[in-house]
C-alpha cells in the first residue's frame, strides 16, 4: 500500500475505510460525541464537501461526509 494512503487510514490499521454520506455532519459528530463515540476532533471543510470521521469499536475508521449544498 502507498505511504500516503496508509496515511489516510491512521489510526487504522486496515487498507480501506467505510464512508457514509450524511446530511449534517456537524450535528451528526455532536450527537456522537455525547454517546460516547471515538470521534476524531478534525472536521474538514473544503470543496467537496465536509468530512469527519470516528472509530468504531473494531478500530477501524470510518469517514462521514457531507457534500456540498446542493449535490
């Protein structure tokens, strides 16, 4: 696997990462974090969209995404 890629996995140590399109990633991570979720603290906000992303229970990690208003 590319270095930038394993990069793009951390803290997992698997070589993929589910995504799930989400339509309020802001209060979807909100709601995470008062159940006690593993969110990570970063939430991306770019052209494409925005994305956070959490750990499940497994380790792996899972990436939210919201795109962009109106797509």
């Amino acid at each position: 696997m590319h270095a930038l890629h394993e990069k793009h996995y951390e803290p997992s140590t698997a070589g993929f990462m589910i995504n799930y399109r989400v339509p309020d990633v802001h209060a979807l991570v909100k709601v995470l974090r008062e159940e006690g979720c593993n969110v990570l603290e970063k939430i991306e906000d770019s052209e494409y969209g925005k994305f956070a992303w959490v750990i499940d229970p497994e380790g792996n990690k899972v990436e939210l995404w919201q795109p962009p208003a109106g797509q």
